[in-house]
C-alpha cells in the first residue's frame, strides 16, 4: 500500500477529495482515517503531510484525537484494513479506539512481571484482593 493509493481508496469511499481544506467535521474525520491508517502502517509524517496537505502539528493532532470519529468512519478505517489486507488489527466499535488508561496501565504492569512473581500475584494476592472487592461490594449494597 501507497499513500497515493491510501489516499485514493478513502477518496473513493466518501465520494470526496479528503484533502480538500474545509473545516466540515466529516471531512476532518476522513482526514483522521487517512493519517491514523498511514501511521500506524508506518508511514513517516514528512510523507503522510506531501499527500494529506496538512501542516505537521496539524497531522499529530488528527493522529492524536482519532478516538473523536464516528462509528461509519471506523466502518472506512476497518475496510481499508481489508481492502489491502494489511496486518493491522480491526477496531471493533469507536469506544475501544481510545481504551481503558488505568487498565493498560495494569496490564503493562502485570505484563512486565516475571512468570515466578505472575504466578505468586495469581495465587496469593489476585485472589485475596477478588474476595475484598466482593465483600465490600456487597457490603454496599447492603447499605443501599
């Protein structure tokens, strides 16, 4: 996959020039499917700005607040995916575009630990903390 090609198959899917300078929000949103798909393929932002005509900043902060499109732009961001069978995983839904902050955080913790400390955290404290949580989960809506 091109850009130029990127570029062209977006073009075709909204029945518009993306790149076309205009603050309409669908017309930014496309604008966030092509830079998003291009950087996450790997594009380099100095080729990614030559083809969507955007200043640099301008590309980041589309790249950066993708998580603002609708679910139809998601649905063009999937078939490009498919369109040109790229290893990239589909997004399911426009809310797990941006994700849980405090879950990744867990689980790039969980995932850093060593297979002898994952094995103690599942079998000492995992279990212990499941129980408190239960516990005072019930507690509160005893009170309730």
């Amino acid at each position: 996959m091109t850009l130029d090609e990127l570029k062209y198959v977006l073009d075709q899917m909204y029945g518009y020039d993306i790149t076309r300078k205009t603050r309409v929000r669908e017309r930014a949103y496309a604008k966030k499917v092509f830079i998003t798909l291009a950087k996450d393929f790997g594009f380099r932002w100095k080729d990614i700005v030559k083809v969507i005509g955007q200043k640099h900043d301008v590309c980041i902060w589309h790249h950066k607040t993708f998580g603002d499109i609708k679910p139809m732009d998601l649905m063009m961001y999937n078939a490009c995916i498919d369109y040109f069978n790229l290893t990239m995983t589909k997004i399911p839904n426009v809310q797990a575009i941006n994700g849980n902050p405090v879950l990744d955080k867990v689980l790039y913790q969980i995932k850093s630990l060593s297979l002898k400390d994952l094995k103690y955290f599942d079998s000492k404290l995992l279990d212990i903390f499941l129980k408190k949580l239960k516990h005072e989960s019930s507690l509160v809506k005893e009170e309730a």
